[in-house]
C-alpha cells in the first residue's frame, strides 16, 4: 500500500477524505448522483439537508461501510479500495457515533466501551479497564462503568458512544481516531442534553484531542452553530451548497434559504407537497 501523502504536487494539502463523482442509489431511488466532497485536517463539518436526502448514508460510504455504485473514495489521497485489499493498517482511523448509540442492551457501560480491546487486543483486562474509565471521563461519565445502556439516559446513552468512538489500543500508534462521524448526536435529546452534547463534540476535537477533525450529520441549528465551522447542504442528489456557518444569514442559494428558514415555498419538494 502507498504511504499516505500530506500535499499534492502542487503544495495543496491532501484531504483526510476526498469523495469523487460518488453515485449511489436504491432501487430505482437515486440517492446521490456524482457527488464531489473534500474534508482537510482540522475540520469541524456540518453535513445537513432534507430528510431522505441520504446523508446517514454518506457518513456509512466515508467510514467504508457502504460502498459507491460509481465514484471513487480517497482515504489521505490513497483510493479505499486499494487500502481494503491490502488488509494493512490503513492510512485512516475512522470512529462513528450512530445515531441511536447503538450499544449492547446486555453488556455493561465498561464492556460496550471497551468492547474492540476485549475482542480483538492482547491487552490485558486490568489495562482496558483504565483506558475504558480515562475515555468516559473524558466525556463526563465517570463512575458509570457498571451500569447498563437502560440505567443512563439518552444524553449519556449518547455520550457512552462518543467513548466508545474515540477507545483506541495503545500498543498500536496508528490505532488513535483521527475522523469522527456523528449521526444525529442530538436526535431526540432536551435543548440543555443537546448543549452538553455539542459542546462535547467541540471538546473532543479541540481541547482532548481525540480526533483531527470530524463530520455532523444534523438537522438542529443549534448543533450546526455550535458544532461546526462548515456546511454542506446535501439535497435531490447532489451537493446544492458549501460554506462556512458565518455565510448561512448571507446567503442567496435558494436551498439555503428555504432549508434554514423551514419555508414550504422553494427547490426542496416536502412530502405530501403538490
């Protein structure tokens, strides 16, 4: 496998992820058609648009879970495909939180957290014990390592997640997350678990550093101030906008004004809309 490039020949920074002419569909749904989209070292992206517009998806394409029916996915300029064949350790590490948290009903906080090192390292228990207890500390869990996913509440159902995203095996380098992907953080959560949560997000990358950069997908416009610096507005397809969260009030694209202001009237079809 080629080794990882930091710029281009022309001095230009290689992204951490490059999406090209990416296409996907379902059926005979199409949900993206030739799709381009770049995320650089030190991002803090915010990925919006309708529902149904399949931005869960994207993030799933991104993290190698799902792949393209056209279109090539670069990880640090190398094409994922390639990576994936080589059963090397790859150029990226790459941490999701999904959207419902997804732990395990019938493990424990500690064991969903630390659920990777127990499967797959040869660390011993008592040592993923202490990374386990630094990652939930780290995200305002501490003491919670005995309880069940039902005994937390959904904000630190939520945030059990982000530890568990972030958990890497120390006696591998390379095995830190360097990309985050948030599905929905806040889906379902009180304005005041919302705050907490996107303030989180913003900790996590800036102040731990527990990732380089990282990807929201959102539909809160609290989330999106608070947790991001740049948009990209997903809708019938393609990518109908991009830029920073300063230009939104500014802005003239008929998908941003109707996306942000809730309107009916405007490019974006609303169910049940004639």
């Amino acid at each position: 496998m080629r080794d990882p490039q930091s710029s281009t020949p022309t001095g230009d920074p290689v992204p951490l992820v490059e999406l090209r002419q990416v296409s996907k569909r379902f059926g005979s749904t199409v949900v993206f058609d030739q799709v381009d989209l770049k995320v650089y070292r030190g991002e803090a992206l915010g990925l919006v648009g309708p529902s149904g517009t399949g931005k869960s998806t994207l993030l799933r394409i991104i993290a190698g879970l799902t792949e393209p029916d056209a279109g090539e996915v670069f990880w640090c300029g190398i094409p994922l495909p390639e990576i994936q064949a080589q059963h090397q350790t790859p150029p990226l590490r790459v941490g999701m939180v999904f959207q419902q948290a997804a732990l395990f009903d019938s493990l424990t906080v500690e064991e969903n957290v630390g659920f990777l090192l127990y499967e797959h390292s040869r660390l011993p228990r008592s040592r993923i014990r202490e990374l386990v207890a630094a990652k939930l500390e780290a995200v305002g869990l501490a003491g919670k390592e005995h309880n069940l996913p039902e005994e937390l509440s959904g904000g630190m159902r939520k945030r059990a997640s982000f530890a568990r995203a972030i958990m890497e095996d120390p006696s591998l380098p390379q095995d830190e997350p360097q990309l985050l992907l948030y599905d929905e953080p806040t889906a379902g959560l009180d304005p005041i678990a919302s705050t907490v949560i996107e303030d989180l997000i913003r900790d996590l990358q800036q102040v731990k550093k527990a990732c380089e950069s990282y990807i929201v997908v959102t539909h809160q416009h609290s989330t999106i101030r608070r947790a991001t610096d740049r948009i990209v507005l997903l809708a019938q397809g393609q990518v109908q906008w991009q830029g920073s969260v300063h230009q939104i009030e500014t802005c003239d694209n008929p998908f941003v004004r109707q996306f942000f202001s809730g309107s009916v009237e405007g490019p974006i079809q609303v169910a049940g809309q004639v």
